[in-house]
C-alpha cells in the first residue's frame, strides 16, 4: 500500500484477486487484516504508475491562499 493517507499505508498486503473497471481500470482486492478484504485502486499500489509529486507554482499558491482567506472568513461570518 503506498497511498500517503490510507490507514494501511506501508503495510504489505496479500492479493486476493484483480479486477478491471471501466471507470476506473485495475484494482486489486486485497486481505486487509482486521479491516476485512479492501478494494484498492492499482496506483494506491507499488504495482500501479507512480503518484506524480510537482510543487505548486507562485500562481496555484497565490490562488491557495485565497481560498484559505475566504474559507476562514465564511467561517467566521
């Protein structure tokens, strides 16, 4: 499991089956100890394509921090 925010996240996991999905292409359902079976997309896996990592420019960080002034703001309001 290589996904950053699922709970099993580093964690080696045995394959149960694989399925492919129109939408969504290749999952693998996998034993997910105490969880049960889990159905994981195959790029949450080291089997699917690596998670592109890029910084965010000056302009998509400008664009952030408007947004984050006007969320905290309509939570003030």
């Amino acid at each position: 499991m290589t996904h950053p925010f699922h709970p099993l996240c580093g964690q080696r996991l045995r394959v149960l089956f694989e399925r492919h999905y129109v939408a969504t292409g290749l999952g693998f359902c996998c034993e997910g100890g105490p969880a049960g079976s889990v159905m994981l997309p195959a790029d949450w896996t080291d089997r699917g394509r690596p998670a592109e990592c890029h910084a965010l420019g000056y302009e998509q960080l400008v664009e952030l921090a408007a947004l984050l002034a006007a969320l905290a703001t309509r939570r003030e309001g």
